[in-house]
C-alpha cells in the first residue's frame, strides 16, 4: 500500500504487457474505516480524464471478513485472480486506526477505457473535506461479463490516506475584513462610553 498524505489524493493504475487492453469497466474502490463518523454518508467525486464521476456506497453493510470480490462483492474472478482478502486492506489502515473491523465501501464506475500507450491511467479524487485516515483506494477492471479480468495485489496498487484532514485556514482577506469589523465595533463602543 502506498500512503498518501494528502486529503485530495491523485493515484494511478499501470498495465504492463504488449498490448493496449480495453475494459469495459473500470472501477474504483474506496474503503472507509466502518468506526469513523459518517462512515457511510460520505460524498465525493472520481475525475478520471475528461469524466466525473459520483462514488456510491455499495452497501449499507461493513465489509468486515472474507474475500473482497468472490464473499463481499460477489464479482467472479478470471483465473482465480488474486483473493484480496480484508486482511490485506487491514493491515495498513490498523496501523493508523487501530480498532477498525471493516470498511465501508464506495465504487466508482469509470466506464469503458483503452489504455494507452503510457499504460497507466492517473484518478483524481475531489468534492470531500478529506478522507479519514486509514481510508484505502483500490481500482479494478471487470468486463462485459463482470468478471474480474485485471487486478493486482493489494499491497502493490491500493494507497492508503495517512494523516488526519486539514483543518481549512481563512484567507488574508476573510482575517483582513474580520479584524476590520472587530475596530468598528471597538469604536463603535469607546464612543458610546464617551458620551
């Protein structure tokens, strides 16, 4: 897993082979530890190139043992695939949040994508105050069929948030106005005593 520290995080998903494949769906996943507050009444949007995205909650139900996609998501697997167990995901989010059990899980559908020459597609994630650490990202494909057809380990392709949301500082001019106001008002004051 790869950590991120930042709560607007831009990740990547690489194919390396020969050819150029094309998905008829790609999918990202966003896991959220289940004890955060608002776990599972988050709402945020995927940028992926020209398309946007809303991410949805998959189910109202923690995923909190099993297999990612053969026990939670019930998505068939090419050729066995890697299992994704939620031990995998866990192990980087216990480190920041040390009693998660589970995850609640968000998926973006990205739609059909060739990928191209550089083989690697870039995501952007934006429209939230920032995700809670230890929240993990985690794409896939699947294909007309939804089978599973390209995935990776989870510890070489899912990144994970490790540090708390920024707090949003005012600008200059929002302080500058506000210090203003707070003179009037001390004028504003003294004036009234003179009298």
């Amino acid at each position: 897993m790869i950590p991120t520290g930042s709560s607007n995080p831009t990740l990547g998903i690489t194919h390396t082979g020969g050819s150029t494949p094309s998905f008829p769906n790609l999918v990202m996943g966003i896991f959220v530890p289940s004890q955060t507050p608002s776990a599972a009444g988050l709402n945020f949007t995927v940028n992926f190139g020209s398309t946007s995205v809303n991410a949805a909650l998959f189910s109202s139900t923690v995923w909190n043992s099993g297999k990612l996609f053969q026990n939670y998501l019930n998505i068939p697997l090419a050729g066995g695939g890697p299992p994704a167990p939620l031990s995998a995901f866990l192990t980087g989010t216990t480190i920041l949040q040390p009693n998660t059990m589970g995850y609640n899980v968000y998926l973006a559908n990205l739609g059909n994508v060739t990928f191209p020459t550089s083989s690697q597609f870039t995501f952007g994630l934006n429209n939230f105050n920032g995700f809670p650490m230890g929240t993990v990202f985690y794409p896939w494909a699947t294909n007309a069929g939804r089978t599973l057809v390209l995935e990776s380990t989870p510890q070489s392709s899912a990144a994970v948030v490790d540090t708390p949301p920024t707090t949003p500082v005012p600008e200059p001019g929002t302080l500058a106005l506000f210090g203003t106001g707070l003179l009037g008002l001390a004028g504003l004051v003294r004036r009234r005593v003179r009298k």
